[in-house]
C-alpha cells in the first residue's frame, strides 16, 4: 500500500514530464480577416497538443483581438496607426478592386491612395516591430522553437531572419502565384498552369491563343511584381536588416509552406517538398442551428434553403446591386439566409432573411441546404466542398475568381459577373444549381476526394509545424534553386557555354575546309601539263 502511495504519483509525474518535454514555444504573427480565422485554428490545435503559443501583433489590427477566453499569450506593440486607419486603408483596397464603374481618372486616384496607404502600414509595422528594441529583446529572451506566420503581416518573414528561427509560413496560392512561383522557386510551367491573374477564365486546358495570353500574364505581372518589390519593400528590407537582402530571399528561406489549397480545388501541377497541402484546415461537422434560424430553415419544407455571404470583407453593397439581387432571391421557393449588414433593399421579399452574421459552416452542413451563393473565398469554397453544396460564384477581387473558375470547371458551380449580373441571371444561375443533379453529383465527388486522405488537414498543419521544432528547421526539404542565380536557373551559362563550344568548332571546321578547298585548287591550277 505504501509503494503504490508513492509509486503513483511518480508515474504521473513522469507520464506529465513527458509531455512537457516534448512541448514547444511557437511564436505566431497572423494576418487579418479570414487569414487570421484560419491561423487561430491551428494555434488552438497546438495548444491542444500542448505547445505554448504566443500571438504579436500591432494594436491597430481590426480582427486580432485579444480575448479572456483565448488560450494563447499576446505580445502587442505600438504603431503610428489607430484601427480607424487600418480599416480606411483596407476599405481603399476593396474600392480599388470594385471599381468597375469608375472612370480611368477615378481608377488611378483609388489605386494611388490604396498604394500609399499600404505603404505607410508596411512601413509602420516593420519599424514598430523591428526598431522596437524592449520588445525584440523579450522575443530573443523568449527562445522560440518556429514562427508561424501569415505574409500578410508585415516583415514577418524578416523577423524570423533577424532572431534566426525556423519558419513555418501559411499561405494561399496568391495572385499569379508570385510567392510561391518568384520567391518559392515552384515550377509553374505557363503551358497548363493558368496565372491567377486571369480573372477566372483560364484553365488548364489551354489553346494556343489562351497559352499566348498565359504567358503574356507571367511576363507581364513577374515584371510589376519585380518592379513594386524593388522599389516600395526590397529597400526597406536592406536598411531594416542591415545588409543587401530582398523580401523574396527572405520569405524563400520559410522552411515549411502551409498551402491552405488541396487537389479537390487545385488543377494537377509540379509542387516542392516543402509545400504541403492543408486546405479545409477549418472545416468541421455542423453543429446545430440556433433556435430562432433553426425555425425558419425549417419553414422552407422540401424546397429547402439557401445561404448567401459574400465575406467578411464586403459588409453591404450599393442600392441598385442589393435591389438586384434580393429581386432574384425573391423568385425562387427555397428561403434564403442572407449575411448582410447594409440598408434593407427595397426589393427583399419575405422568403429572405438579412443576418449580420450567420454560422456559415453549421449553415452548409445542414440537411436542407441546396446551394450556397459565395463571392470565393477560399474559406467558403472549402466549407461547401466539405459538406457537398454546389455553388453560384460571384467573385469580387484577388484570388475570387480562380477559385470560382475552378470549381466552374470542375463542374460544381456557376460563375456569374457582380458588374453586369441581373436579376435573371441570378434567378436563372440558382435554379439551374438546385435543379440540375450533375452540379450536385460534382461536389459530392470533389468532397470524397477531399475527406479520402490520410491525414485531416488541420493535423498535418500541427504535424509539419512540430516537425520544424523538432528537426530545428527543415531545410533539407529547400531546393537548391534558391541559391542559384536566374541565369542558373534556367541553365543559360550552359546553354552559351555550349553554343560558345559548337560555333568554335563550326568555325575550325569551316575554316579547315576553306583551307582544304583552297590549296587543292592552288595545286591544280599550278600543275602543268604532260608533254606528249
């Protein structure tokens, strides 16, 4: 009886001692919006496998707030910018994107204030951190094992050179894939990898016309993509760490990339070793419904319901588009749930319900959904292929209309035009969705693809961090491109070399056959005839 009293707690103690040992500090800097709902769940994972986390961030961010229910520290410093001003910059980049009505005049002065907003946040993120001598004292002192971060945040990469830790870095396919493409070193080959940047209208079945403007993309946005980098961000790169360097050398240095994108929304195409697929990372089970929405979703009968957000970004529209599409809403016998936080359009008819926020997940995973009208965001995209609701796609800016274009090819929705979109359109496009049983088929197929893994997303996303604390990094998985220069790259030093080698042997062989030919009709002309 003795022995067991003290035998036991021994065990404990060891059995917790264990953990604690195998546990590790990450220090994560998110970005913002939906960025940071996708972060925080990996945070909370971590914490659940024991880890400690700790979260930095500025205290101007409008959606990194910290909470007495968290379970992860806070580390928050100061910049010369109040939450006014970081919505005011992030409301003149949705101006910017949505300004399809505009006039060239009003286009350029939108771009210009959206790029000189974005310009004074880098630069007072990455000063306030940086020059901010207390606290990157306190993170030397804090002996992290990896940063995870979101590039959204500012010099987030740069602060993982300067306190020499591993990184781990989560990240969508961006915009042309510049990132991954420029700074990863990813194989993109222009000849069936579309470039984002084509507005939703590539795939990768391309004609010859459609791999000529492909390829126009890649010039043409690789060259403003190197141009803006080299004059807005590579220079403060090089006085805040003190020597020559750029932001894509030092986001290629990112040992593990979290790609929040899987086969069952990507097309097939080459990857490196350390990107590693995680999309659908927050996807879960539906939970129930609160009781007041439950009510109403059960008011719909057979004809069933339909879910309408356009992301946490676009809070209302104007009149005469609101007017628009609550017109269509009203024209179909399915209830519609409508996240919209705008004036009441005049049109709303009593089938459909205006919410500030809804539980988008709960909402798709519900038993009477038939179809969810999303602007593509990648969050939205991958809750409706986790639950197998086909889509209508109206895409707003960045990565929307890829995203919707790939579900589009793929068969699981229908793409339409926020601009040029009526009401019948809209009408005409849910009908079509909800009625057709070969949309709801192709969502169901990419959702088996999507649930047929061997790993959830969520636990590889945990897996691949601890596998950076425990390893000290991963750099055996980096490829050696990023240490080879652009002409290196695309062996154009061998290629001259070569050619160098075959014109000098081309010009001995011309020259020796010159030589040939020329003394053989020097003998022939000085030859003299044979007397008879």
């Amino acid at each position: 009886m003795i022995i067991c009293r003290f035998f036991l707690p021994l065990v404990v103690l060891l059995l917790s001692g264990c953990d604690i040992t195998h546990s590790g500090k990450v220090l994560a800097l998110p970005g913002e919006f939906s960025h940071w709902h996708n972060m925080r769940i990996i945070m909370e994972e971590l914490v659940d496998r024991n880890h400690s986390v700790t979260v930095l961030a500025h205290t101007s961010s409008p959606t990194v707030k910290q909470s007495q229910t968290d379970r992860f520290k806070y580390m928050l410093f100061k910049i010369d910018m109040d939450q006014e001003d970081t919505l005011n910059m992030w409301n003149d980049f949705l101006a910017a994107w949505m300004s399809h009505n505009a006039t060239g005049f009003e286009k350029l002065s939108l771009f210009s204030n959206m790029t000189s907003g974005f310009r004074r946040y880098f630069e007072n993120v990455c000063y306030g951190m940086l020059h901010n001598e207390k606290l990157m004292t306190s993170l030397r002192e804090s002996h992290f094992d990896v940063i995870f971060y979101d590039p959204m945040m500012p010099c987030s990469d740069l602060l993982a050179e300067v306190l020499g830790v591993p990184s781990v870095m989560s990240i969508r396919l961006t915009l042309a894939y510049y990132y991954e493409r420029l700074c990863g070193q990813m194989p993109a080959p222009p000849s069936y990898v579309p470039a984002a940047a084509a507005q939703g209208h590539l795939t990768d079945h391309m004609n010859f016309l459609e791999r000529l403007e492909n390829l126009l993309l890649y010039i043409g946005h690789t060259a403003v993509f190197k141009f803006q980098m080299m004059f807005l961000l590579d220079q403060h790169y090089t006085t805040l760490l003190g020597k020559p360097t750029t932001l894509c050398e030092t986001m290629g240095k990112a040992d593990i990339w979290l790609i929040r994108s899987y086969w069952d929304l990507e097309y097939p195409r080459p990857f490196l070793p350390n990107f590693k697929f995680v999309g659908g990372l927050h996807c879960k089970p539906a939970k129930p419904l609160p009781k007041e929405m439950e009510e109403f979703v059960q008011s719909s009968g057979d004809d069933g319901i339909v879910v309408f957000s356009l992301g946490y970004m676009v809070k209302d529209l104007t009149k005469e588009r609101a007017n628009t599409i609550a017109s269509a809403l009203g024209q179909i016998p399915q209830k519609v749930l409508w996240r919209y936080s705008g004036e009441k359009p005049d049109t709303l008819a009593p089938n459909t319900r205006l919410y500030d926020w809804i539980p988008q997940n709960d909402l798709l995973g519900h038993p009477k959904t038939k179809a969810f009208i999303t602007h593509g965001g990648n969050n939205g995209v991958y809750e409706a292929i986790y639950h197998g609701v086909p889509m209508v796609g109206i895409p707003l800016f960045i990565d929307q209309p890829d995203n919707v274009n790939h579900m589009k090819t793929k068969g699981a929705a229908i793409m339409l035009d926020f601009i040029k979109m009526e009401s019948k359109d809209l009408k005409e496009a849910l009908t079509n969705v909800i009625n057709n049983q070969s949309y709801k088929e192709s969502i169901m197929r990419l959702s088996r693809i999507h649930h047929d893994q061997p790993m959830k997303p969520l636990d590889q996303a945990a897996f691949w961090i601890e596998f950076v604390m425990r390893n000290k990094g991963a750099k055996h998985l980096r490829v050696e491109a990023h240490n080879l220069t652009w002409y290196q790259y695309h062996c154009l030093d061998v290629a001259a070399f070569l050619l160098s080698i075959t014109a000098v042997v081309m010009f001995i062989f011309v020259k020796t056959c010159s030589w040939v030919i020329c003394k053989c009709l020097r003998r022939t002309t000085t030859k003299k005839p044979k007397k008879e």
